[in-house]
C-alpha cells in the first residue's frame, strides 16, 4: 500500500511518453501545437492599435491637433491677410493648403519625442525581448500618429470652409490632397524618430526640432508665393520638400494640379523614407 500523498507520483510514473505529453497538454492546456508566430504586418498593426488606446486614454494628446491648426489660420489670415494679398479672403484661398501641411509638419515632431521617452524609461526593453519583428513598435507608432495628422488636417480643412474658403477641386481633390498630406508627414516623422534614437533627452529632440523645421517651413511657400523672389533663393525653395507637398496640395484643392507636381511630391517622400527609415531601423536595431 502506497505512503498518502505518493499516489500522483506513482501513477505519474506508470505512464508511457506520449500518456505522460498528453497529460502535461492537458495541464498546461496547450493545444497540440504553438500558435504561428505573427507576421511583420501583424505586428505593426498590433503596435499601432495600442498607440491608439493610448490616446483614448489620454485626450490631451489630440488637443495640438486640434488647437494648433485653429490657431495658425486666425493668426496668418487677419494679421497678415491684408497686408499680403490685400484682402483676408484672398490670402485664405491661398494660405489653407499650406496650413494643412504646415500643421501636420510641427505636430510630426512629437513622434521623436515618444520614442525616445518610451526608450529611455525601458518599456522598448520588454519589446525587445519578445520574438517579434523588432521595428514593428516603430512603424506602428508611425501609423497611429496618421490618426492624429489626419485630424488636425480635417480641422484645417473645416475651419477655412467656415471663414470663406472654396475647394475648386471639389471633394475629390480635398481628400486627394489630404491623403498626400498624411503620406508627407509619414515619410517626415522617420526623420524625427531617427533623431529620438540619437538624442538623450525630449527636451533636446524639440530644440533641434525646432531648429531644423523653421527653415523648411518659412523656406517654402506656404505663406507667399515664391515668384517675387531672387533666382537663388527661388531655387533653394523649389527643392524644399514641403514647397513641393505644398504646390502639389494647392493644386489639388484648386483643382489645377499637374502631374509633374504630384510627381515631385511623391519623390521627395520616398527620399526622406529611403534615407531615413534605414537609418532609424538600424539605430533601433543596434546594441546600446
């Protein structure tokens, strides 16, 4: 007669190897094989579902996308409206397309700056750890600041429909022009993640930031038209990549596009993401 509490281990060692898998499944209870290992895709949409529960969270993260679109347009449409093209409703038909991209350009800085917060406080460690495709946090994250790119482009767009402003391109050439928008700012924000992977501090991120889009953003024709300028100067502004996102957006909303300018638009961003999403995915990727 066997010892009280000896019985499970005895019977445990009467069993054969395949009872004895069998019963640890059943314990464990797995199913007879692992689940496939999600894909890249998969990935990066599962990353960027939790970017979003994060701003569902946290409203406060969506308030720039709303309150600085408003803001540039009253501010560049009556403080400057007249004195540039003589009338404010003249200068918003002009203006808007630009504040749409200048809108998702300054707003696209905060992507840098979440990254190197979620590196640097360790959370990106535990991501690391899992047997994933290592860039699917960054390119999820990326994905889910289209939502907010997306909204402040929408407020833009509204707010100028209310002070006067008439799409000749009609609702085709506004979505047109937004969904160009929202790819610009996919292929800028790279630039900002690269630079959140290279700088110690958020702080520091939004300093050079800001050092580095002031340039691009008054270099452009967002708010004058470039013809009354210098040759030289002309030429610098042409090669700007938000002066050609600009006139590409422009046309599309006034209905007067070419496709040379659409097609210039698309280049300079797959430049900015051949450039730069190597560079960030191998920043991401090294040892440090």
């Amino acid at each position: 007669m066997s010892e009280p509490g000896t019985g499970g281990a005895a019977s445990a060692l009467t069993l054969d190897g395949d009872e004895l898998d069998a019963a640890v499944r059943a314990a464990l209870r797995t199913g007879e094989t692992r689940p496939a290992r999600p894909g890249a895709a998969a990935m990066c949409l599962i990353f960027c579902q939790r970017a979003l529960f994060k701003i569902r969270r946290d409203p406060q993260q969506v308030f720039d996308a709303v309150l600085f679109p408003v803001m540039v347009t009253l501010v560049f449409t009556f403080l400057f409206g007249g004195a540039i093209a003589g009338s404010t409703d003249r200068y918003l038909q002009f203006l808007l397309p630009g504040v749409v991209v200048l809108t998702v350009v300054m707003i696209s800085m905060n992507t840098g700056v979440a990254l190197n917060v979620a590196v640097s406080t360790g959370i990106d460690d535990r991501f690391r750890s899992m047997p994933i495709w290592r860039p699917a946090m960054l390119v999820g994250e990326l994905l889910s600041d289209v939502v907010r790119y997306l909204m402040a482009s929408v407020v833009a767009v509204l707010l100028g429909l209310l002070l006067g402003y008439r799409p000749h391109g009609g609702l085709l050439g506004v979505l047109a022009a937004l969904a160009m928008v929202q790819v610009f700012a996919f292929s800028l924000a790279w630039v900002w993640t690269a630079l959140g992977l290279v700088v110690d501090k958020p702080q520091t991120i939004m300093t050079l930031s800001g050092i580095g889009v002031f340039p691009l953003l008054f270099a452009s024709n967002i708010f004058v038209a470039t013809h009354s300028m210098p040759g030289w100067l002309q030429a610098l502004i042409n090669i700007n990549p938000v002066t050609r996102t600009v006139t590409a957006v422009r046309g599309l909303m006034a209905g007067d596009v070419t496709g040379w300018h659409i097609f210039t638009a698309f280049l300079a961003d797959a430049v900015l993401i051949a450039v730069f999403g190597p560079l960030t995915v191998y920043l991401y990727n090294r040892e440090r």
